[in-house]
C-alpha cells in the first residue's frame, strides 16, 4: 500500500514537472515573439569594435546602473589606454554581427551613449537584450578582410565549449 502510494506520487510530481517546463518554455517563446514584434520597425545596427585593429565582439550589460562603467572603458579603448582599461561589472559579449543586423531597443535619448540592443535567434525564439555603447554599432558591416581574420582566429582559439557544453544566451531552451 505504502510502495503503490509512493509510486502515484513520484509520478504525479514527473508529470507535473513536464507540464511546467512545457508551459515555462511557451511562455519565453511567445513573450520573444511579443518582444520582436515590438521592435522590428526600430533601427537595425551591426555589433562590433575596431578599436585594436581587429574585429572584437562587444561587451555588454543588463543593468542600466553599470552603463557609466562600460562607457568609460570604452573611452579608455578608444585613446589605447589599455593599461587603465578595466571594468567592475558581470562580462557579456553580445555575439559580432557579420552579416545580419541587430535590432535596436528604446530610445535613451540623442545625447546618450548607450544603446539597447535586442538579438532574436528566431529558430528557437531567443534573445539576448543588453545596453552597449553607442561608439559600437555600426550601420555598415565589417569589412571582409576583417571577417576573414575573425573566423580564422575564431577557428584557431582552443575552445572550452569543446570540454563542456556551454548555456546557450538565447536562452535555456535554445540548441547551440
């Protein structure tokens, strides 16, 4: 009696479990479509930085409270002063844009130096949202000789993601 009654509940707790991870995963997706569908009219921009002469991916942040720091580190690259470059905040890299654009988030106003940026990965219904300074986005994107030395770096950097499989920053339930 004890066992069939243990039995029922270890199962009414696995399907509970689905339904939540089911439900958990809709509602990401269609608040992403939500969130697309807000801003497909804004302004499209490339992410990248030249600063050092090669193409880098761009830091990032979530909170509108570390944004002073980001542009002060970004000053500091501009002038390549590296050795004053640091910065106190959570490291975000939102992934280059090559090819396709990125959609811009709300305005932060004309004299601001930052930017909202939003990059939906549309095959899974992900996102990733961040500020990021405005000296970073471009309306052009990199040239090809730049392209070219990225992905052959890319290539040739011993990656991590090959030992243990990194969290997607789409978002949890987005394949790599």
């Amino acid at each position: 009696m004890t066992t069939t009654r243990f039995i029922k509940s270890w199962m009414v707790m696995v399907v509970v479990m689905f339904v939540l991870f089911f439900f958990t995963r809709l509602f990401g997706q269609c608040y992403t479509k939500y969130l697309f569908n807000e801003v497909k009219d804004n302004i499209k921009v490339f992410v990248y930085e030249t600063y050092t002469g090669a193409l880098n991916p761009v830091l990032y942040v979530t909170d509108l409270q570390d944004t002073s720091e980001l542009i002060a580190y970004y000053d500091k690259i501009a002038k390549h002063d590296m050795a004053n470059a640091f910065f106190n905040f959570r490291i975000n890299f939102m992934p280059t844009t090559l090819y396709q654009p990125i959609y811009t988030g709300k305005s932060m106003g004309k004299a601001s130096k930052i930017v909202e940026v939003i990059d939906f990965n549309t095959k899974c219904w992900g996102y990733i949202r961040g500020y990021i300074c405005l000296s970073t986005t471009h309306k052009i994107a990199p040239s090809y000789r730049l392209v070219k030395v990225y992905k052959n770096r890319i290539t040739e950097t011993p990656s991590s993601d090959r030992i243990h499989k990194k969290t997607n920053p789409y978002g949890w339930y987005c394949d790599n």
